[in-house]
C-alpha cells in the first residue's frame, strides 16, 4: 500500500526519511541526559533509524531513475552516488574526530 507512494513523491519521502534519521540521531544524544532511560532511548532511536534507512533505501531507485534522464544507465548513477555518501561520511567522521579532540 505505501509502496506505490514512494516512487510518485521520492523527494518528499527522502527529505522525510533524513528527518527521520537526524531525529534518531538526537535521541541517541539524549541517552547521556538521561542514563536511566538508556534502553527505551536507545531503542527508540534505532528503530527510528532502521525505518529512516528502509524509507530512503525505498526511494533511492526513484530518485537515481530522474537522474538518469534518457540514458537509463541505473548502474553508473548508483555507483556515483554510493560513492558520494561513502567520501561524505568519511569526511563527516573525520570532522567528528577533529571537533572531539578540540572540545576535549
């Protein structure tokens, strides 16, 4: 039923599906607040990311498709694309580890 609604409205679903993630994320930083909690946080916040990267795994075909544009060569658009999230989260955890050493 949901389904057909990812491929008619991929942007909306994947800008969903960040939110969804990013969300996750800051509920993984509320489990110092709250160490009591520390299960229930943490299991929300992974469910919540388990279902952000099954929303944007679900709309990745759409959105490469329209990149595509005539050529339909799914395979070399996916391909960069990977690639890009793959230098992105790279350079994301290198930044992470920098900012870390900075603060302390």
């Amino acid at each position: 039923k949901m389904g057909r609604s990812f491929d008619v409205d991929a942007k909306r679903w994947r800008f969903r599906s960040s939110l969804l993630y990013a969300m996750g994320n800051g509920l993984e930083v509320t489990t110092y607040v709250f160490p009591t909690s520390f299960l229930l946080l943490a299991t929300l916040a992974n469910t919540m990311k388990q279902m952000s990267l099954l929303t944007s795994s679900a709309t990745r075909n759409a959105v490469y498709s329209s990149f595509a544009g005539g050529s339909r060569n799914i395979g070399d658009i996916t391909a960069k694309g990977e690639a890009q999230v793959a230098v992105v989260d790279l350079l994301g955890m290198c930044f992470g580890i920098t900012l870390s050493r900075m603060i302390g």
